[in-house]
C-alpha cells in the first residue's frame, strides 16, 4: 500500500467561481464540501474557496448565507470578490480569467499565507476555475497538482446558448481553446458523465489523460421517499387528487426549453384529466410570464421558488418529472442534478432523446419514459397514454421505493468521496515524490 507522511498534511483547496447563488452551489459544491470536511482526513486540510460577482456581494441575502456556510463548513471556507469574466469581449475573456488568477494569488498569498514552496492540491469547479488554477500553477505555485473537475461543455453552451448572438462563434472559439488547455494541461481531470469521458478521450486520441467521472450527486438524507411525506405535501399544496406534473430548475429559453414543456403538459393533461404543472424554480417572474401566454387556466400550475433544504418536500409530491434539453453535445454529455433528486425522491422522469447518458440509466432500471423527439405531438400523446396505462403502479409506493433505493446506489456521495479522496491521495503522493 502506498505510504503517506502524516507529518505534513496536504494542503487540498477546492475553487468555485460560480458564486453562492448559482444552481448548483447548494447541492454540489456546499454538500461535497461538508462531506469532505467532516471526514477529517488526518493526512488533509481541506478549504473552500468562493470568488462571486460583486452583483452578489452587494445583496444582503449574499451575507446571510454566507453566514451560514460558514457554520456548517466549520469555517473551513473563504469568500472573496471575483472579476468579471467578459463574455461579451471574447477578445478579453483570457485576460478576464488571467486578472482573476492574480486576484487568487492575492487570497492564497497574503490572506490564506500559503507558502510558494508548498505541496498543494487546487480543485478547480468548472473550465474558468481550471484555467485560472492553471495559470496560477503556471506563475507561482510550481509545487501545485490541478485537478480540474469540468460540469459541460463550455464552447457549446457558448454556441447555443449565449444571449448575445453576433458574439456566440467568437466566444465558443475562445472557450474551446480554453477547455483543450485545461484538458491537456491538468493532473487529474473529472467530468459527470461516461458519455462525456468519452468524449474527451476521443478529442486526445494521443494522449495518456487522468481522467474520472463523477457525476452531480444526490444528498441521500435531504432527499428521500416516504410515502406519509409524499401524501402530506400533495395535501397541503391541495392537488392531492391530481396527477402532477413537475419541473424542477431554471427556464433558460434555449436550453430547458420552458414553452415547449408547457405543450408537453397540455398534452398530458388532455389525455390523463385532472393535473396540475409544478414549477420550481428561482426564475419565478419568467415562469409567471410563459404561463399567462400559454392560455391555460390559473389553476393548471403552481410556481413556487424553495431553498434547496426543503426542495425534496416539494418534489415528493409529483407523479413524473420533466427533463427537456435542446438537442445538442452538451446535453448529450449531460447528466443533470434534477434527474437524481427526481427519482431519490421517489418520481420517476420524463426525458427526451437529447440526453444521451441518463438514457441508459432511464432504460435499465425503469426510471421512466423518453421521447426521441419532444416536438412531436403524435409521439407526446403516445407517452400520455402510457403514462395513463400505467398510472396504478408509478403511485406505488413498491415501486418509489424501489427506483429510490436504485439512484441512491448509482449517484450517493458516499462513494464518490470515497473516489475524491483516492484522487486526492494519488495527486498527494505525486507531490511528495516529486524532485
């Protein structure tokens, strides 16, 4: 077995730039950090670091979960102001990330006082984090193992979804440069999915790359299913005799494609009867403004925006959770948080043929019903019909449980820390045998 000096613990600092507020913070970054500070490895010093846009700063609800993550992380944690990343000016955004490297050096040097001369671990969250960790390595931190952990793919995100079209080609070009630097310059690279492991690989066909997968994980004690819950919630939302239709997330237009799952509820609704759309979201105003142009009645949908601690109340409620993605690399690649807080919560999904990954998962262990081509009607009212065949038995608390207890195996934290850790080990003794 591999020997560690326990003398001198590791130094493991894990980078977000995406802010408290972003949608994935709460589940993702938050949760694995408690995780891995609970665990106190004696051999590591686990930290987190969160740069946000002075957009966040500025608001007062930004210091108050401050506050709080400070008292669950055990002030193993530190926030500072990040530079913004200049999307609009593709010409600038390497300079844009470059400015922020510097901005790092400042909170790792003078603040956090970590030595040029020591053995650290940067966990970067994302392409920006990775690049800017990279270039840190690059100018100060010689003795640093970059472990970039990468969620999508930027360029394509950047191609398709990014507001300011005349900019798109121009962004995406950048960011695919940026994204083959950090995966060919990286010590160690995960991504969410095989799909997308894959797909790096298949970018470095001559290349030997470290490279895992770890997907957006479930917090198997905030999300569960329990049927006195379940029954409870539908009670009190007062659509305990609905079937109920649920979309957990954001409602970006090109990407989510919010109107098109409206037609898919109407569809369902005139096949099934009596149902009801629960939206989730924090984009409330927007959801409030699709719904009034959609021509259905007030009673046909709830839109409600809940902490991420309370989500799982919400969820339990819903008969089949939509998951509706453009059809691109991106989503192909995708493998989206909602789909295990879906099914941990005891509802099974709706997806369509775009998400190539969580196919697999979705067909194997009977996770729910996929649509090759969410625009077509015939096949949605093929689906309808379907679900209303089946209608008895996805109510059964039999089968909940069962798909429940299944993505609890194939998405808990417990073991993908176990994976974190033996990366973080790997990465440790490269450190130390390093001349």
């Amino acid at each position: 077995m591999a020997y560690i000096n326990y003398m001198k613990k590791t130094e493991v600092i894990y980078f977000t730039f995406e802010g408290l507020f972003s949608n994935a913070f709460d589940s993702q970054v938050l949760t694995l950090s408690s995780r891995l500070i609970n665990d106190n490895k004696p051999e590591f010093n686990f930290r987190l670091v969160i740069f946000s846009p002075a957009g966040h700063i500025l608001k007062k609800r930004y210091w108050l979960k401050r506050d709080n993550i400070k008292k669950i992380l055990l002030n193993h944690c530190f926030f500072s102001y990040r530079f913004p990343f200049l999307y609009r000016f593709p010409q600038l955004m390497k300079t844009s990330l470059f400015l922020n490297s510097l901005i790092c050096f400042f909170v790792l040097f003078f603040i956090l006082k970590i030595k040029k001369s020591e053995k650290l671990i940067f966990h970067g969250r994302g392409q920006a984090a990775g690049y800017i960790l990279l270039k840190l390595k690059r100018i100060f931190y010689r003795n640093a193992a970059v472990f970039s952990d990468i969620r999508s793919i930027a360029s394509v995100e950047a191609l398709h979804y990014y507001p300011v079209e005349k900019n798109r080609v121009k962004l995406a070009k950048k960011l695919e440069e940026i994204e083959d630097f950090i995966e060919n310059k990286s010590d160690y690279l995960s991504c969410v999915s095989h799909t997308f492991k894959s797909y790096i690989l298949h970018k470095h066909k001559n290349k030997t790359l470290n490279i895992t997968v770890t997907p957006n994980c479930v917090d198997v004690y905030k999300f569960y299913y329990d049927p006195r819950k379940r029954k409870s919630s539908r009670e009190k939302m007062g659509i305990d005799n609905k079937f109920v239709i649920i979309y957990s997330g954001s409602l970006q237009e090109n990407k989510q494609l919010p109107r098109r799952m409206i037609e898919i509820y109407k569809i369902i609704k005139n096949t099934i009867g009596d149902s009801v759309f629960l939206v989730l979201t924090n984009s409330e105003k927007y959801a409030e403004k699709l719904f009034s142009e959609s021509n259905l009645d007030r009673n046909d949908y709830i839109i409600l925006n809940k902490p991420y601690s309370i989500l799982n109340d919400y969820l339990i409620a819903g008969d089949i959770g939509l998951i509706i993605l453009s059809d691109d690399k991106n989503s192909n690649v995708a493998r989206p948080i909602k789909f295990a807080e879906y099914l941990r919560s005891g509802v099974p999904v709706l997806i369509n043929g775009s998400l190539h990954d969580i196919s697999k998962s979705v067909k194997k262990h009977d996770f729910g019903f996929e649509i090759n081509d969410c625009f077509n009607n015939a096949e949605v009212k093929e689906i309808a019909l379907n679900l209303k065949n089946k209608l008895d038995f996805l109510r059964s608390d039999e089968y909940k449980k069962v798909i429940s207890r299944l993505v609890s195996e194939e998405m808990n934290w417990d073991y993908y820390l176990k994976l974190i850790w033996g990366i973080y080990t790997e990465l440790s003794l490269k450190l130390i045998n390093k001349k």
